[in-house]
C-alpha cells in the first residue's frame, strides 16, 4: 500500500463540469443506501464513519475554487452521521455537511450515503458504504472481510483513469434532440422516491427467457412506457457504464461513461427488446467508448481552455450543460450490479438501494441495485405526475410476471 | 422500509424576480441621475444580506467591503468619472483588508487553509491595481504604490510566519 499522503486533488475529467452547475434547482447527487436488518445504532454509526474516512483519502475532500479549475483539497474536519430529515438527493450544502462532498444519513433501519458526482460515481460511492457498513458491522461481532476493500489509499485508486486511458483518437457520441417528460415541477429539495423490490433470481430468469440481460430487459421495460406516455419518440434513456469493467482501473473517482439507447417510436415488446439489446452490444465498444471519452480529455488538455479563468469556464460548462447534454437525454437508468459482501453479513443487511436525484428536464430517473437476491428498482421523480412510474411498475409485472413490493417516501403528499 | 416525515417547504423562484427588479431599477438610473444612489444603496443592501447569510468573519468583512467598493464605484459612475473611486476608494478599502488580514494572521493561531483562498484573490487583485497604474487608469500613483508595498510586506511577512504552506496553497489555486 501507498501511504503517501494526498493533501489535494484535481477533478477528475468528468467531475469537471458538475461544480459549474449544481444548485439547489439542480444537485447533481445520488444516494446509495442499505436498509439492516436491525434499527442502526447512531454511535456505532458514528465511529464506523470515524474508522472509515481515513482510509479512504478521495472521499475526505472538500471542493475548493482555484483560478482556473476547482479542486478537492483535504478536509481535516470530521463527517458526521445525521438522522435524515431532507429529502433524498438533496442539494449538498457544504455548511451542514461539514465541508464534505457526501452526506452519510440514517432513519430506523436505513443507512444512506448521499454523495455529490463530482467526488465519485455510483462504483466509488457503493465501495465506500461497503467499507462503512463492514466497519459498523464488525463493532457488534468478528466478521472476515474477504474480497471487501477497506482501503483507497493506492495512488490507483484516486487517479484520473479517463486520462490514464484515453487515446489519441477522439470520436464524437451520437447527438439526437429527444422529447422530454413534462409535468409540473415541485420545486423540493430532493426527491419523490418510488421503490419496486422483486426477486433477482426469478428476474434473471426471465431476462435469460427473453434471451436477454437484466439491464437490457428492464430498460425495454422503461422505454416502451417512457413512449407509451410521451407519445412520439425520439427519446433515450443514458444508461452509465462502470469503465472498470473494460479498463483494468481501481479508481474511486469517477470512471464511468454513458451509453444513449434511442428509440423513435413504440413497438411491440419483443422488437422493443432486440432494438435495446441492438444498441447496447453495438455501443458497448472498448474502442467506441475509449474514442468517446477521449475527446472529453481532449478538449480539457487544450491550453485556451486551461488558461481561461475558473469563473469564465463555468459559464460555458453550465450553457453547455443545459444547452447539449441534457437535450440529448430523457432519462437516466443505472445499475451497478449484484452487490458483494462478506456471507456474515447477510446477518446485518436486508438490501440496498441506489437513486439519483431528478431535475428539469430529466425529472424521472432510475437506479437498480440487487444484493443476496433482492432487487431494488427505484423511481426518482421531480414532478407531481406520477403517471410513467405507475406505468412502469404495471408493465414491469406484466412483462416479467413477478411479484412485486412498493414503497415509497410519499407520506401524505 | 419507510421514509421519514419531512418538514420541507417548495423552493420559490426569487432570483427571477429580484434580477427583473434589479435591471428595471438600474434602467431608471438612466433616465433619473439622482437615483444612482438609492439603486447603489439597494444593491449594497442586497449583497450584504447574501454575503451574511453565506459568510461569517474575516470573509464577510471582505465580502461587504468589496460590495461597498462596488457602490462607492456606482456613485462615482454619476458623472461618468471613476477616477475617485478608482484612485482613492478602492486603493484605502484594500489596504484595509490586507492590513486586517495581516493582524489576523499575524495575531490568531488559525490554520493557513482558513484565509488561503482569500489572500489568492488579494494577489489577483493587486496585480489587476498595477495593471491598471502602469496602464495610467490609476493616477494617484503614490496612493497605488503604498497599497501594493503594504500588500507586498504583508506577503512577505506571511510567508514568513506561514512557511511551506503558502507556496503549496498557491500551487492548488493556480494549477491548469
């Protein structure tokens, strides 16, 4: 292991533009949360988070204005464990969280890492927590910690991987306007959430029936109601791809690149799933993808760019923000997969969750996460109109004809 | 599982119309002169109410004196003519500034890393001061000269008292 203490780090390529826009109106946070199988305990929580940070050097940052770019320079202070009272996804306020870029949340049996996109992805953000609820989890008994990573103190594992494996050559990703969800916006901070939680294995199953994976199935799924409600296509949904698993980087800063299945009009169920399983197998590419984020890297290496002052550059990351990235996307759907923890501690953690927050005009979004064969889909939304989740869940079980448990943060709206 | 009950309240779209009131009110300076000075002196109450509500300390005197520098280069704007601001006004606030934040550093134990930021963007500053003197906008050269020495002796003595820490925040500020 290197020991060698990182006191300050460079945004990482994709991080870059997310300090330029975020705001309360528009957060750029996720949330990944495991619900125990016990009340969590707030001082044990406490000290899990005390033990943890330290090892995880990436995560213990603040953001810091610099003249040309910000930056993450170390925060010396200490995190500390809230009970939740805002919504999920809310704008992370840099005063309450103590100057740290993430926001660790407990409520009854729910333990919740609120993180902002510009410290890590989805990957870094799930790693983290696994390493917290180990640590919280081995204060009430001697568990072994097998394949689980407990510390990010390699120089890997905060390193810049878009630029590490970026090439020379630079390809444009394809750029269609898309039709949007409308509704009426709630002006909250944070989010509605809407929880499906359903069996993995007998979705797989199903999947495999179809000939197809999980994430294709469920992105079908989504497309043909996202149609069925917004009339006329086009429309994509940006599904993020964890880049680890094509470049061999460790890092837990963001290395993730998205893929935009579009899709111009409704069809039937089959031909929706062979159009979505078309576009993932042809988009997901080492080449095309490496092509794709190099010219991110690119255009970030151009000196005009570097020398123009912090202030300036924002302006034009957040006109490019609302002008082209968010034009090309309707919706986000991400899934990082089975989660793997230590057999023990099954005892300790029921499932988890994953959601990010949901803005104008990607006001409905969509996080999965499966753990020890449960599988959480939840529904993000920033709009009254609940109509394409309502959607979604009654094509889900008519499509995968599976039993299906909802909840929700709704209350009494 | 469930979620707790939340106290929240819905966001409401100020901003939107405090900028529409705000570029009315400027557009009225142009038509009534006078009213530069209650336009300065809304604006200057408006900056102060953000800068309190963000800042406390050494950074919300910092944050209200430029804010002041900034109503006083309003008034000034009446007869087309900044050269008092230019030359006095501003030159006097920041030395006020550089000569506080000296004290400070100087007097309280607090880590380098609470005024860094700060005194980067005093360094921007000064060298916009000499641009501006050797570009002759600034006249009142020696009123120019004692604040960028003041300045200057400041830098050194907080060099000095701060050691290798400086030169690393510099490093973090300006890096491309």
């Amino acid at each position: 292991m290197n020991t060698k203490k990182r006191t300050w780090f460079r945004l990482d390529n994709a991080a870059k533009i997310y300090p330029a826009f975020a705001s309360k109106k528009d957060p750029a946070t996720f949330r990944v949360a495991a619900v125990l199988k016990h009340p969590v305990n707030k001082t044990l929580l406490q000290s899990a988070v005390d033990m943890t940070l330290p090892n995880f050097p990436s995560m213990a940052v603040t953001l810091k204005r610099g003249l040309f770019w910000y930056y993450l320079d170390e925060n010396p202070r200490k995190a500390i464990v809230k009970k939740e009272t805002k919504r999920p996804c809310a704008y992370i306020n840099l005063k309450e969280s103590n100057g740290f870029l993430f926001q660790v949340v407990y409520y009854k049996t729910r333990i919740a890492l609120e993180c902002f996109h510009a410290l890590t992805d989805g990957y870094g953000a799930l790693e983290f927590l696994k390493a917290l609820l180990y640590n919280y989890a081995i204060q009430m008994g001697e568990i072994p910690a097998d394949s689980l990573r407990l510390h990010g103190t390699d120089e890997g594992d905060f390193e810049d991987s878009y630029k590490k494996y970026a090439g020379e050559d630079h390809q444009d990703s394809p750029k269609l306007h898309v039709k949007h969800i409308h509704g009426t916006d709630l002006h909250l901070d944070g989010i509605f959430v809407h929880h499906a939680k359903l069996d993995a294995m007998a979705l797989n199953k199903c999947a495999k029936i179809y000939g197809v994976t999980i994430t294709v199935l469920l992105t079908s799924i989504y497309m043909k109601s996202l149609l069925e409600v917004i009339g006329k296509g086009p429309i994509t949904i940006a599904v993020p791809v964890n880049l680890r698993k094509i470049f061999p980087s460790k890092t837990l800063r963001n290395f993730s690149y998205v893929l935009n299945i579009p899709c111009w009009k409704d069809k039937s169920f089959r031909a929706m799933l062979e159009h979505v399983m078309n576009e993932f197998s042809y988009q997901l590419d080492e080449e095309r993808l490496k092509k794709q984020f190099s010219k991110n890297v690119n255009y970030e290496s151009k000196w005009l760019l570097r020398l123009t002052p912090n202030e300036v550059k924002s302006i034009f990351l957040r006109n490019a923000r609302s002008k082209k990235s968010k034009k090309v996307v309707t919706s986000v759907l991400t899934n990082p997969g089975i989660i793997h923890m230590p057999e023990e501690m099954t005892r300790y953690i029921d499932y988890f969750e994953m959601m990010l927050y949901a803005s104008k005009p990607l006001y409905v979004n969509m996080g999965i996460c499966t753990y020890n064969n449960e599988m959480v889909i939840s529904l993000s939304r920033g709009i009254k109109e609940k109509d394409i989740i309502e959607l979604f869940f009654k094509n889900l079980e008519k499509y995968t004809q599976l039993d299906v448990e909802y909840y929700s943060n709704e209350g009494d709206e | 599982m469930e979620y707790p009950k939340y106290m929240d309240k819905p966001r409401k779209p100020y901003f939107k119309w405090v900028l529409i009131l705000n570029i009315l009110s400027v557009s009225l300076c142009f038509l009534v002169p006078w009213y530069i000075y209650i336009q300065g002196s809304l604006l200057f109450l408006q900056f102060s109410y953000l800068i309190l509500k963000k800042f406390k300390g050494y950074k919300a005197v910092c944050a209200i004196t430029f804010a002041l520098m900034l109503m006083m280069l309003q008034f000034d704007a009446i007869n087309l003519d900044l050269s008092w601001s230019i030359d006095y006004v501003i030159p006097s606030l920041f030395m006020f500034l550089v000569t506080l934040k000296f004290i400070i550093v100087m007097v309280k134990k607090h880590k380098w890393a609470h005024y860094d930021q700060i005194h980067i963007l005093f360094i921007a500053f000064s060298i916009v001061m000499a641009i501006l003197m050797i570009v002759g906008l600034i006249e009142a050269i020696i009123m120019g000269s004692i604040t960028l020495a003041i300045f200057a002796a400041s830098l050194v003595a907080i060099w000095i008292r701060v050691g290798r820490k400086y030169y690393r925040s510099l490093l973090k500020f300006i890096h491309v």
